[in-house]
C-alpha cells in the first residue's frame, strides 16, 4: 500500500484508500481481482502491469464534446495564476493516484500545465511543476510511466506538427518536445511517447506524403539523439492509429509503424504503444495488434481503454470486456510482458458520470478486468492445451521436408515433387470453437 498523499486541501473527501478485497466482495469501492502483490507467471501483478493514470482524461478532460459545454467542474480548476491551478491539479492528481494504490502516471505538457504562445514562458512553468512533482514522486513513490507533448491542439499544428507543410510550425513542435523531454527526464521518466495526432492529411490533393514522412522520421531521429545526448535510457514509443483527428494518420496500425520504424532505422529505440480503442479503429483486434508488435519484438507499453461496437470513433471508454482482454493477456504473457512500459487508463469517464467516485468506479473496473484477464490467461497457458492445440497445427513443420522448407533448403522443384509424392493433403480442423470455449471456461 502507498500513502495517501494530499496537498492543502483534500479534493476526493470522503473517499479512503482503494483495496483489495476478493472476488467474493460486494463493496463497489474495492479491488475484487487487483491484488497487487498477487505472484502471477513469477512476477506480481504490480510489476506486470504498472498500473499509470492518464493526467488528460482523470484531471483535465471536462466532459466538452463537439455538442456541449463541459459537465465536469473541478475544484482544483479555479484558481486564476496557471502555475496556482496548474499545482491544485496536481495535488489532485496526486491525492487520486496514491487513493487509488496505482503506481504510475502519464501526461502530456499542457495537461500539466497551461500553455500559451511564448516558448519560454512555457518552459518556465513546466519548470515549476517538474520541481512541485518530483516532491509530490518522493512523498508518494509514484513513478512517472511516461512523458508526451501535445502537438495537436494548437491551432499551429492544423496542419501537423513534425509533418507539418510549413517548416516554421516544425520548429515549434521541436520546441515543445525538447521541453517535454526535459521534463520526463528531469522526473525519472521511464519512456517517451510521440502519438502522432495530426501527422497524417486531411487530403492527398495538397500533400506531398513521401516527404512529410521523411519529415517525421527525421525529427524522431532529431528527439532520440536529444534525449540519449541528455542521458535518457528510456524506450520511445510511438502510438498507432488510423485517423481521427486527421483523415489519414501515417501511424496507422502496428505493421504500418513497425514499417516505417524499419525504412527509417529507428527499431533500435522505437517500440510502440498500443491502444485498445486504436486498434479497433484500424479494422483490427486488440489482441492482433499486440501480436504484431510482440512479433517484431517491439510490444513496449499499453492504452488501455475500449470503443463502441456501435460508433466508429475514438470513444475512450474504460475496459471492461473480459473476452477481448483476456485474449490480450495471453499474447502479453507469451510475449513475456511489456518491454518498457505498462497499461495506461487512457480513458474517460463518460459526461453524464459527474460524481468524484465515478473517477474511482472507473479506475477500479479498468484495473479488476486486467487483472481478472492476466490471472486467467495464465492459467489457461499453465493447465490447459491452449498452446499444445496451436503448435500442433504446425507439427508437419517440426521434422523432414517441412523442417528444410523453413530452413531454406528446398527448391520449388522440392515442394512440387512432394505434394506429387504424398496425393492429397488430409483435412484438419482448425478446432475454433474449441479453443473459444476454453477460454470461457477458464474465464
Ligand atoms: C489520442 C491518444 C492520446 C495519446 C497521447 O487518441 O490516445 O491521448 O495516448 O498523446
Ligand atoms: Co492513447
């Protein structure tokens, strides 16, 4: 357990510290699967999953959407100073995090402050906070997962940021990276994301896309040489989608990031970050874009949140199905873990959720369905033929001309004269059904 820590005055009154409290509790306000010192496949369920809060969503997401005025009024948001407010929120921040037991947090630079337009000024205040934090990280033991720069929301960046068409506005986006690595290395940081939120088009008719991605590896090469010459030893990550807010984004999915990382020489300080919601909307499962990334061995951290089966944007809702995280877990636990990171709630709470416990209720689902799927998806690996089943549909691989084959020892001539030699191929199951309700079971 961490102390609670609070600054002047407490923001979630009322509100003790999270616990465990098993399955069998009916107390809403407890973990039920989360039992952070639980061994799971030789680690706890602490140092797999590095629980992190997303600074964006919990502290400084208002409820605004593209229809309405913000629901959610915060106490730590009234003061007038930026630095005043900015360290009310962070001693909300800190008060939740440490209530909530979780080890980690997230941000990006303007969550952690206000910006504006002077460069300098910027710097300044995200100095101050650095120096506020690291004593809030000393008093809690709470540890900063990673750090990030927002280079979407100012109207600069319409066009992008490091892909932007306009030199000018590139430097800028440099500006504030610099800034923000400063920052995560000043607080320990263990890793750095760079999402991509505007580096993509909105029309092909005016962009040159070849150059905008040279553009983009160039700079990421620009930050990593940064940051190495400052000492960092933390993973990049870069975080994929396909659109949203731009039409196209070049950070599609994980094969597309892993592609680009490869044509750009990046992979050696480069993995990414995969977010659940992200993965939906590039067509694809979360579990099939972890497999891809731990593939290339580049499964370096998690947004961990969930879409709508109903819309086809970027709702960022809390996890809670047990089917598609427990899939997850079985790729993360085959791969053996994260390299680097952790499970990041970047989600929200929903508008019309203004209670300061639905903040917690959230958290608390989000944390009870991970670990619910890593305890069971571990199981399923130890006691059941989960594995067996699938390296058994390759066994015709394991000896003889199969075993050439995959070594590059047979000619094309090879294989046709085996496929004459041995007639028709026997018909094998693929035995889906089979192995869905093995999961359930276990589940
Ligand atoms: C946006 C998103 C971001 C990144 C950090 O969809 O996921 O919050 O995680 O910039
Ligand atoms: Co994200």
């Amino acid at each position: 357990m961490s102390k609670i820590v609070l600054g002047d005055k407490e923001f979630f009154k009322g509100i003790d510290q999270i616990k465990y409290e098993g399955p069998e509790s009916d107390n809403p306000m407890a973990y039920r699967w989360y039992d952070e010192n639980k061994v799971v496949a030789g680690k706890t369920l602490k140092e797999h999953l590095r629980f992190a809060v997303a600074y964006w969503h919990s502290f400084t997401g208002n409820g605004t959407d593209p229809f309405g005025e913000p629901t959610h009024q915060f106490a730590w948001d009234e003061k007038k100073d930026p630095v005043e407010r900015a360290k009310d929120k962070m001693d909300a921040a800190f008060e939740f995090i440490t209530k909530m037991n979780l080890p980690y947090y997230c941000f990006h630079d303007v969550d952690v402050v206000d910006y504006g337009n002077d460069i300098r000024e910027n710097e300044r205040r995200l100095q101050i906070m650095v120096e506020y934090a690291k004593q809030k990280q000393a008093e809690s033991g709470v540890k900063l997962l990673w750090g990030t720069a927002n280079l979407f929301s100012h109207r600069r960046y319409m066009n992008g940021a490091a892909t932007n068409p306009d030199f000018h506005v590139l430097t800028h986006g440099a500006a504030q990276v610099k800034i923000a690595l400063d920052a995560t290395i000043a607080l320990n940081g263990e890793n750095y994301v760079f999402w991509g939120g505007r580096e993509g088009y909105m029309s092909l008719l005016n962009t040159n896309m070849k150059r905008e991605q040279e553009h983009f590896a160039r700079f990421l090469h620009t930050a990593r040489d940064y940051a190495r010459g400052q000492g960092f030893k933390g993973t990049f990550f870069i975080e994929p989608k396909p659109a949203e807010p731009t039409k196209h984004q070049y950070d599609y999915d994980a094969a597309t990031v892993i592609g680009f990382l490869r044509q750009y020489d990046l992979m050696d300080d480069f993995k990414l970050n995969i977010e659940v919601n992200h993965a939906t909307l590039a067509g694809h499962t979360f579990q099939h874009e972890l497999q891809v990334a731990a593939d290339a061995g580049a499964m370096g951290s998690i947004d961990a949140n969930r879409g709508d089966y109903q819309n086809g944007w970027d709702t960022d809702q809390f996890p809670n199905n047990i089917n598609e995280i427990t899939e997850a877990m079985l790729v993360f636990l085959e791969a053996g873990g994260l390299k680097g990171g952790g499970v990041n709630f970047d989600a929200k709470i929903r508008r019309n959720s203004t209670d300061p416990k639905d903040l917690f209720y959230a958290h608390i689902g989000g944390a009870d369905i991970f670990a619910r799927a890593l305890i069971t998806a571990d199981k399923i690996i130890q006691d059941s033929e989960y594995r067996k089943v699938r390296q058994e549909r390759y066994a015709s691989f394991d000896s003889g001309k199969g075993k050439a084959f995959e070594e590059g020892k047979l000619s094309l001539q090879d294989l046709m004269d085996f496929a004459i030699q041995n007639g028709e191929p026997a018909t094998i199951s693929g035995r889906q059904e089979y192995l869905e309700n093995l999961i359930n079971r276990y589940i």
